[in-house]
C-alpha cells in the first residue's frame, strides 16, 4: 500500500508547484553557474505565480486532480484530492470511482498512511515519517526552499522540450535524510516557471525514475496553477489534470481526524468486494 501512495504523492508535485517547489533529477546537458540567487528565482517565481500572495498567505485549501494511468490495451482513472490546514494538517486521498482507497493523513507532526478498502491504518515512523513530511511540506503555502532542504546547488542547463532547445535554471536540493537521492527543480529562465521534474526513489528494492513534464498552466483565480502534466513513472505512463482548486474552504472539526473504521461495516463491505 506504501508504495501506491508514495507513487500518488509524487503525482500530486506539480499541483504543488503553485509556490513553485518541486524536485527534479539530473540531466547530462552541460551546466552554467547561474546568474541571479535562489532567493532572486523563488521572487520571480512567487510573481509570476501567486502575485497577491493569495496562495502563500492561505489558511487551508482543498484541489483535485485526475489521473489517467494509460496501458497499451487500457487506461484507469483515479482522483487524487489534497486538503490542507495550517499550521500542518494535509489529507490526501485516491479516490476510484467516488470510493476512497488509499490516503496519507498528517497533522502535529505525525503521518498515518490509511488503507479504505480494508480499514486499516499504519502510523508512519522514522525515515518514512520524515520522507512523507518532506514531501507534503511542498504543499505548504510558505514554505521556501532553504526553509525545506540542507543544501541547494543551482546552475543554468539547457534541455529538450518536445524538440525544442530550453534553458532552464536547475535547482538539486538535497534534504540529507538517509538513503535519500536530491530532489532537482527545472524552471523556465525565461518565464520563470517550473518546467519538468524528475526524481529517482528505491520502492520494494526497485530502482524508480519519475519524470513529469508540465504542459499547461491555469489561473485559478490570482493563482496559476500547473494543470496538465505528463508523466512516467518507471514503466507507467500517466496524464495528470487539475479539476478543482479552492483557497481558503472551511473544513469540519474532525476533517484531519484519524477515521475510526466499524469492523462490522468493514467486513460487510469486503464481502461486497468479494462477490464483485
């Protein structure tokens, strides 16, 4: 079950661009030192993206997106929907079919994954807490880069966009927990927005390369929003699409609450499964 929300975190990224924080992973183009700081790039990139700081300075905000994993004789389509509460409170849920399947619930430096179909719920601990923190901490309306990562290197690159010659400026952030490759940030130079994403992670001893390439921007209201991506996931290819974003929605009481799962519906409802 990990390894299914961690492949739908890394799928939610380019939603999470809208403060412009995402992480992408090297590429053989000759490298430039880069002429302006990272603190100069994250300005330009909050201008261009969250010019009122309507984003940055929102209390909650709730998003959804589709994804459509594609196979040579099929496609499956899930909704991945994030929710978040400051100071710290984030649920993110895969939907299939209206149904929740599988979530990550996080809150007061905690994180559960959560297993709908079958009521179970694993806290997570350790290296795994701290990698998921990181994570959804992209999500976080104000967090900056030096704010997430230990050390920073930045350059400028050039690299193929659909044929094209792009110079990008190439952000490797390295946030020093164990077994942990950098995330690295492609952005525009010219426009100053987050361009592709590739990140390299180890799941069940497999050797993972996730690259996401972002087609299309949309403004959601002052916000503009990556909407459209395209992405590959070691052997699955997906289409990621925006579908709804909200700042600052009000959220029940006990919206970031661990669910407590009846073992009797539980039962009932996989027995309804079984005779599917």
């Amino acid at each position: 079950m990990m390894r299914s929300i961690m492949r739908r975190l890394s799928g939610l990224l380019p939603v999470f661009a809208a403060v412009g924080l995402l992480p992408v992973l090297g590429c053989a183009a000759p490298e430039l030192p880069s002429d302006i700081s990272l603190d100069t790039l994250e300005d330009r990139m909050a201008q261009v993206m969250d010019p009122q700081r309507e984003y940055r300075n929102a209390h909650s905000y709730i998003q959804r997106q589709n994804i459509e994993e594609k196979t040579l004789f099929s496609s499956k389509l899930n909704v991945v929907e994030v929710r978040f509460q400051r100071p710290d409170r984030f649920k993110v849920t895969v939907y299939d079919e209206n149904e929740p399947q599988s979530g990550i619930l996080s809150r007061d430096g905690h994180a559960w994954s959560i297993d709908y179909r079958n009521g179970i719920i694993t806290e997570l601990v350790g290296n795994e807490l701290a990698k998921t923190q990181v994570m959804l901490a992209l999500g976080h309306p104000d967090n900056d880069y030096d704010k997430l990562f230990r050390k920073i290197d930045m350059s400028i690159v050039t690299i193929d966009d659909d044929g094209k010659d792009l110079e990008c400026y190439k952000l490797v952030c390295s946030s020093g927990l164990p077994g942990s490759n950098p995330f690295i940030i492609y952005v525009n130079r010219a426009l100053a927005l987050p361009k592709r994403i590739e990140l390299e992670f180890e799941l069940d001893g497999r050797k993972i390369r996730y690259v996401n390439n972002i087609v299309e921007y949309q403004n959601f209201g002052g916000v503009r929003v990556p909407t459209l991506s395209r992405i590959t996931d070691g052997d699955r290819e997906y289409t990621s699409r925006v579908v709804g974003y909200l700042l600052n929605p009000k959220f029940r009481d006990n919206e970031f609450q661990v669910p407590d799962f009846d073992p009797v519906l539980m039962e009932m409802k996989r027995q309804r499964l079984k005779r599917r």
